[in-house]
C-alpha cells in the first residue's frame, strides 16, 4: 500500500469503526504522553470495545504487557479502553532465550523484568557474549552520543544486540527521549548485528493477531503516530492504518493545517502509506 492517493482525514473513531473487528492501537503518543493520559483517546476506544470490536494496545515498550499496564494504571486509564496489550519486550523475551551466553544489558533498571522467566545470566560488559539493548541508563541526561565508544568496543567484538525497544525517540511531555532503537541504529552503522521483534517487525503483530483470534486482516485498523514502526509496520502486516498527525512526526508532517495530498506524497516518498488521518485519537 504505498499510492499517493490522499487518506481520509476523520473526525472520529466511531466514524470509521464499523469497518472493523479489532484496532491495534500504539501506546506511547496516542494513549498517553509519558506524563498523562489522553482523555479522548481512552473514550474512543472505550466506545469501540462497546460497539463490539477488540482492542489490542500494541506498544514497543521493552517491558512484560503487565508492567505497561501497571503504569497506565497510574495514568488513571481505564482497562475498559482495552482487551489486552502486546509490548516488544513480549515479542523479545523469545529471542533473548534463543542467545547463547551470558548478556550485558544496557538499559535501566526498571527493565530488569523483561528478564523474568528467561534463562539468561545477566554479566559486566567484559564478560558477555551477547547485548540486549531495552533503552539508555539515564535517559534524561544521555543520549546516543554517550554511547559510541561503548557500542565500538562491543561491535569489534562481534557481540549481536537484541533491541527490545525499535523506537528511536519519544516524547515525554514536551520533550524527546532516546530508546534503544537510536543504540540499534548506531550499532548496525558500526557493522553490529542487531535482532528486534517490536514494531514494524512481524513477531509483534503476530502476537497481536493471536490475542484477537480468527480476524481477517481486512478487518484490522492500526493506530498510530510512528511513521516507521506503526506505520511502517501495519504496511508490511497489510492492514489498514489510521496515522495520528499530531504525534512524534508533526511538524514533519506539517502540523495541523497540512493537506491531505502532500501528506499522502510524503508518506509515498517513504514507500508508505495510510487509509485516514486524525491530529489526535478521539
């Protein structure tokens, strides 16, 4: 799905959601923005869950669906917003039990649950044998820059990288933050191998596709803000895709007043493309 023909800017969810079964819908961005929740957003899906269809929250967070529903909890969202979620740490944790050895983990301590249930020794960066990348350590004071010697010294080493977390930025409030994806990025440009699960990468939509059960995928709308993971990832997948305007791409995008036309050119120029258009979910 990549033409240049013009998405459908919509009004609302509701306006379009009687055309599907199931929303696979992003988290960060859409639901909330790192600090609180989005009051529409949790309406629209609210109303869809009650007008039949399934929700799934697909998120590429590195941590268990659990603890991203524990923090939405204290966002105050409501669980009757969705059925379930499906995070790239789910999709991930099979692939870090696939590594052999013992693993450096960069990232912060919240994470250290995507390694519950898994059977990897956790090592200083001189013993490992493999990386799993779920975020930065600091992710308020650093950057990717910070890491560039580290990533040299373990790419000369042919160490292969798990990336939990296949975002590049986020915002948080008003502010950007860098995920594991900027390391990633970098660590292939070093020559690195790097293995990820999350959007757009398939392992997480078929997680997602099981949880709803026997919906064809024609009957599946994503949702979502990020050009080359929601979006990106819901092309490869083949279903339709409702892209958020107003999200971390907006002033890309052109913010608010930007035509539908030049939109639809842009995604084009990236060899993608989306059914409809709204600035924020509601």
């Amino acid at each position: 799905m990549t033409n240049k023909r013009p998405a459908r800017r919509i009004e609302s969810l509701a306006a379009v959601s009687d055309g599907y079964d199931a929303i696979f819908c992003d988290v960060w961005g859409v639901v909330h923005d790192g600090l609180t929740k989005k009051r529409p957003a949790e309406a629209a899906l609210a109303a869809a869950r009650e007008a039949g269809l399934k929700v799934v929250l697909l998120t590429n967070a590195p941590r268990p669906a659990a603890a991203v529903a524990a923090q939405l909890d204290t966002f105050g969202f409501s669980r009757a917003a969705y059925d379930g979620i499906v995070t790239s740490g789910d999709a991930t944790a099979a692939l870090i039990g696939e590594l052999d050895g013992p693993v450096f983990h960069i990232g912060p301590a919240r994470d250290f649950d995507l390694f519950e249930g898994v059977s990897v020794e956790r090592v200083a960066e001189a013993d490992a044998e493999a990386v799993v990348a779920t975020g930065l350590f600091d992710d308020e004071a650093e950057s990717p820059a910070d890491y560039a010697e580290m990533l040299a010294r373990l790419a000369a080493r042919g160490l292969p990288m798990v990336c939990a977390n296949p975002d590049i930025v986020v915002h948080r409030g008003d502010r950007l933050i860098f995920c594991a994806g900027a390391l990633a990025r970098d660590y292939e440009a070093l020559g690195g191998t790097v293995r990820l699960a999350g959007k757009p990468h398939r392992p997480i939509y078929d997680v997602a596709s099981r949880l709803v059960g026997a919906v064809d995928r024609s009957r599946i709308l994503a949702i979502g803000d990020g050009l080359m993971t929601d979006i990106a990832g819901a092309n490869r997948f083949g279903i339709d895709v409702l892209l958020i305007t107003e999200g971390i791409h907006g002033a890309e995008l052109g913010g608010p007043d930007a035509a539908s036309e030049a939109i639809a050119a842009m995604l084009a120029e990236k060899g993608l493309a989306a059914n409809y258009l709204m600035a924020d979910l509601q």
